[in-house]
C-alpha cells in the first residue's frame, strides 16, 4: 500500500498523470485523492494497491488554494 504526493504540471488533467503512472508501473491499480484542473499545478496524492481503497478518505479533506492576480490590467478575454 502506497501514497506518493506527484507534481502535477500545468496543461494535465489528474486522469493523465494516473494513466502515467499506470503505464510506467504495469499497473492497473492507481488513483488519485482529488481532481485538479488542467490549468492548475500542485500536489497530486496518488493511491498504489491497496492504498486506492483508501484515496476516498481524503476527497473530503481541507484544501486550499493560492493565486495571483494583477489588478488594473485591461484584457480583450
């Protein structure tokens, strides 16, 4: 049973770093703890084994998030 916390690049989806994991480990067995956005980087909690049966667990643990915003800047979007 494993849990290993991975850096999710910009421009991925969590079911690609999976899908990843699945590939580089010729396992089936992997999931993740949380769905981050694919413009969204950060800490990815991904679930080995045994340890997938626990991943719902920590869905309804506290997150929190951080951005950073430039006021006063006129865009066309």
């Amino acid at each position: 049973m494993a849990l290993y916390a991975v850096d999710k690049p910009l421009h991925l989806t969590s079911h690609d770093v999976v899908e990843e994991a699945r590939r580089r480990l010729s396992t089936r067995r992997v999931g993740h703890t949380g769905t981050l956005d694919p413009l969204a980087t950060g800490v990815l909690p991904i679930c080995f084994g045994a340890a997938t049966k626990f991943s719902q667990l920590h869905l309804d643990a506290d997150k929190s998030y951080e951005a950073i915003a430039t006021l006063g800047i006129e865009t066309t979007t």
